[in-house]
C-alpha cells in the first residue's frame, strides 16, 4: 500500500479536477455517466477520477437535487447584515456630503438617527464603489500637457 496521495495519474485516469476547473457540471456529469457504465461501483469512479468516495456520493445528492452546478458559498441567512434601505441611504449621503466614513458616521446619527460604526461604512462604501457619485466641482481640471518652461535660462526677477 503506498503512503500519501499519488502526484501524477495513473494511466486510465481522468482528473476530475482539471475537468472541474474547465466546466463544474461537465466534470460532475462525467462521473455519472461513468457510474452508469460501471454498475454504479462507486470506490472504482472515485480511483478512475482521483477523488475521495465521499465525493462521488456528493454528486448523486446532487443529481437527486436535480441540479448539478455549484451552491453558491454566501450564507442562506445573514442576521447581522445591514438592511438594504440603510445602505442606500449612506450612499445617498455619501454622494451628497462627500464625507469619510468616520464623519459620515458622526452625521448619519445626527441628522438621519442612523447608528452605524465608521469600519460598518467603509464597507459599504466599498461594495457600492460603482454608485457612488465624485462630482469634483470647483476643481481645475488640467486640459493637456503644460508648457514647458526653462527655469535655469531665466534671468533673475524676470517674470516667466
């Protein structure tokens, strides 16, 4: 018997995780059918593909499911998340104020009775990075390359 897991495939062997990486469904789809043509014996599907048992029986749940592709990992239930209403109305405020997260903190509990801490609003900020709005009046805004101008020629108190 040897000892650890093998680092290349043996001839005959498909890598299911190569196939994973190209198309999750595809790969799952694969064993299957690969199932299908073996009697469903499930310890030889998992040394053809190079998987653990537990995997393959992941697969048929599934298959069961009847939905192959991948769960997505966001938690079902999110009892600590900030409400959607609450969130559009910091980048409401963000847009209009142009605060930082420490002042927007300090106004949304002021003016708006919104208790958020500084660190719960910068990461609102930064998911919604698309819809925040940086209207930069009263900014110059350069229009191309300046002139250039030689300083060292210039005679002293001449104005350039």
């Amino acid at each position: 018997m040897k000892a650890g897991r093998p680092t290349s495939l043996l001839p005959g062997k498909i890598d299911y995780k190569q196939l994973t990486k190209v198309n999750p469904e595809a790969a799952r789809l694969a064993v299957l059918e690969y199932l299908g043509t073996n009697g469903h014996n499930i310890s030889q599907a998992a040394s053809v593909f190079g998987i653990s048992r537990s995997v393959v029986y992941n697969i048929l749940r599934k298959e069961k499911e009847g939905d192959l592709r991948d769960r997505p990992r966001t938690p079902r239930h999110q009892p600590g998340r900030t409400p959607p209403a609450v969130e559009n109305k910091v980048i409401e405020v963000k847009n209009k104020a142009r605060l930082g997260p420490e002042r927007l903190s300090r106004y949304l509990k002021q003016y708006e009775d919104i208790d958020l801490p500084a660190g719960t609003i910068r990461h609102i900020l930064r998911r919604n990075k698309k819809r925040i709005d940086y209207h930069l009046s009263g900014f110059r805004v350069r229009k191309g390359k300046r002139e250039f101008v030689d300083w060292y020629s210039a005679k002293p108190f001449e104005i350039v």
